[in-house]
C-alpha cells in the first residue's frame, strides 16, 4: 500500500478529533491538512478490498 494512503487515514482519523462527523468542513479541514486526500482516498476505495483479501488470508 502506498504510503500516501496511510498518511491519508490518518489525517482522517485526526480530523475526527475535531470534527465527530462528514461534514463539509470535516473534509475542508481534511484537504488543507493533505491536499492529495481525495486521489490517495479513491486509490483506497478502489485497491483496498484485494489488497486486504490478500493479506489477510
């Protein structure tokens, strides 16, 4: 998994610190804090089911 991704769920995970939802300015405070989120977010929803398949077997 490119390291872009980790970094990319954890800034989401620390926004939630601030932000207990989805909310616009959840994903405002999200893209200032990383600005490639929503590329490296649509890598994880697009590779990450068979990457996880193939770890986890």
């Amino acid at each position: 998994m490119p390291r872009e991704v980790l970094d990319s769920v954890v800034v989401h995970e620390l926004c939630h610190r601030r932000h207990m939802n989805h909310s616009h300015e959840f994903y405002d405070e999200v893209i200032r804090i990383y600005p490639d989120y929503k590329k490296w977010n649509k890598w994880l929803k697009l590779n990450g089911g068979a990457y996880f398949k193939r770890i986890l077997k």
